[in-house]
C-alpha cells in the first residue's frame, strides 16, 4: 500500500519538472507576466515580466499523481483524499481568477476585496460542511468537531463553530503562504517540507490507526483518522509536485506561483491538518508562513497605533533584503527555520504518541 506514496510524489515531481518550462513557453508567449511593487528592494524590479500563474502547473500535477496512483496501484480514491484535494483546487480557482484579472484584465488589485472573500468562503464552507459527512465503518468523518493538536482532545466545539474553525484556518493558511511568497523558492521549499511532514504523519497514522486496534500493542494510542493513508498519498503527491516547481522557482525564477499557487497551498496545508487531526500542531509544522503572518499584522497595527513601523518593510523576509541581505541568503535561512518548525512539530507529534504508550 506505501506504493502509493512513492507513485504519487514522483509522478508529481516528473510532471512539473517537465510540464512547468511548456507552461513558462505558454505564459511568455502570452505576455503573462508579474506585476513588481516600486516601494520593494530595487533588485525586484528585474523581475518584472517573469511568467505568473505557475500554481498551473503544480496543481494539476498533484492532480494527475494523486488519480495516476490510484490507477497504478488499483486502490480507490477516498473522501479525505478528494476533499483535500477539491480544496486546493477551489483556493486555487480563486487565486487563478485573481492572477487573471491582474494581469490580463491590467487591473492591478485583481479581483476585487469582497469578490475574493466570497471565493475563499465558498470553497472553505464547501470543504468543512462536506469534511463532516461520509462515515466510514468506524464512524469517522474526514473531519472532527473536537480541536486538535497531535490528536483530537476533549474539546468539542459543535458543528456550526467548526465551520468557523475550518474557514479561519483555511484562510489564514492560503494568506500566511501567499505573503510568504516574496522571494524566489522561499514559499515553494518552505510547503515541500511541510509536505513532507504530512507524508510522514499520514503514514504513521496509519500504521497506528483505530481500525488496526486489534494487533497494536496499546489500543489506547491508537489514531481516530479516516483515512490516514490517502492522505499521505496527497501529501507526497504535493511534495513531490512542489519539488519538481521548485526546479524552476528557485533563485533566478523562471516563474513565480502566483495566488493561483499560494492560495492553493495554504488550502492544501488546511485541509491536511483539519482531515489528520492535527490542527493547531500545524501552526507549529509551518511555522515560517505563522512568523511571517504576524510580521504583517504586527508592522500593521503598530502604524496605525503609534504611526511606525517596527520593520522597514513587511513581509518580514523583504526587512532582511533591505538590511542588505542577498535574496538567495534570506531564502535559505528562512528554509533552515522551516526546517526547525518541522523537526520541532514531528517530535512534538512522536511525542503525544510515546506519552500514551
């Protein structure tokens, strides 16, 4: 059954190695490029033009391997799997409608503030209605209406506050990633190795699942997961897909991902968390896309309380650049700190496991 897991991130990583530079050829030839904001560090200004929109590219990747897979393998979708998945191409919608109109339409904000909102809203509600349906023999939804950490706790916050909870990390996720997405590779390596994680988790999930009870040395530990595999196979589906981009985004990029990519991302991100049960460990797990969130909402209300601003410039990795660090210098020391939430959070989450043994 792990064959799925290996299929999925390598057919992921083959097709957007090989389909992103016919994707770069298409957008050129279309003049699809990105729009550079003028108060930014100057070194930006050279990239302007470069292809936009190349969330394309990897969210039909993740597609193809995710199904592709299935083929292979002759294993069924699941309803976690899919939800997932449907969630990161709804985000994803929007992000590519936004991306749309900003650059094709030459409207410079895109879709307009109300618009976006009810796309993302859309799609969230969609996601967290449906992630509470389809039980499986054990009674599992994808989704619980308990919080979450390495588990679900006692908490139980109801169906309604749920929807609240699902749309509030939906979207925080999908505006945390595409705030992250400033500098060349810097949100596309940060998201491979929260992926990676997420395989991991999926797969240990499974191995300690509820529904294998029977043989498990403590039955107590086990995992109240739906479907604990496919949603590794997702996630190595999208690592793998977000590596092969990374071929392409990284330091000088040949594309950027655009918000069709990052807001496809941070749904992705979401709904692995919301459907793993591991919710509030995931602002742990990509804990870069959280320290840069709160660089913006700190530089934000210490203006508008005090009228300065606590970096020369938010997001907090174009601060860095204007205190003379080199792009590539910030990106890699940003990965090195995503590196440190993911290690952190996984032995958090063997952790909570071990305690229970």
């Amino acid at each position: 059954m792990m064959n799925q897991i290996l299929f999925s991130g390598v057919i992921g990583m083959f097709l957007t190695l090989i389909g992103t530079p016919l994707l770069i050829k298409l957008l050129a030839r279309k003049g699809y490029g990105q729009y550079i904001r003028d108060d930014g560090p100057r070194e930006h200004h050279a990239k302007r033009g470069t292809p936009t929109m190349g969330g394309i590219a990897f969210i039909l990747a993740t597609f193809a391997a995710y199904f592709l897979s299935k083929v292979i393998t002759g294993k069924p979708p699941t309803f976690s799997g899919l939800l997932v998945l449907g969630l990161m191409g709804g985000m994803g919608l929007v992000g590519f409608l936004d991306d749309y109109i900003k650059i094709v339409k030459r409207r410079s904000l895109g879709l307009r503030a109300k618009a976006k909102m009810a796309g993302q809203l859309t799609v969230g509600i969609a996601f967290a209605v449906l992630s509470l349906q389809f039980k499986d023999s054990l009674g599992n939804t994808p989704a619980s209406t308990k919080l979450s950490f390495v588990q679900d706790f006692g908490w139980t916050i109801g169906p309604v506050l749920f929807v609240v909870w699902a749309l509030f990390m939906i979207l925080a996720m999908s505006n945390g990633v595409n705030l992250t997405d400033g500098l060349d590779g810097l949100a596309t390596g940060a998201s491979v190795l929260v992926f990676g994680a997420y395989t991991f988790i999926g797969v240990w999930q499974f191995q300690e699942s509820c529904a294998n009870a029977v043989t498990l040395t403590n039955p107590a530990a086990c995992y109240e997961v739906r479907d604990p595999l496919d949603l590794a196979v997702v996630a190595s589906a999208l690592m793998g897909a977000c590596l092969g981009f990374l071929w392409w985004n990284t330091s000088p990029a040949k594309i950027f991902m655009g918000d069709t990519g990052s807001l496809a991302l941070g749904g992705a991100l979401a709904g692995l968390a919301i459907c793993s049960r591991t919710e509030l460990l995931l602002a742990l797990l990509g804990g870069l896309f959280v320290l840069i969130t709160m660089s913006v909402v700190i530089q934000v209300g210490s203006f508008k309380l005090t009228g300065k601003r606590v970096f020369r410039m938010a997001p907090l990795q174009h601060h860095f650049e204007l205190k003379g660090w080199s792009e590539v210098l910030v990106v890699v020391r940003f990965w090195i700190i995503q590196g440190i939430c993911v290690i952190v959070g996984l032995g958090i989450f063997y952790a909570g496991w071990a305690a229970d043994k």
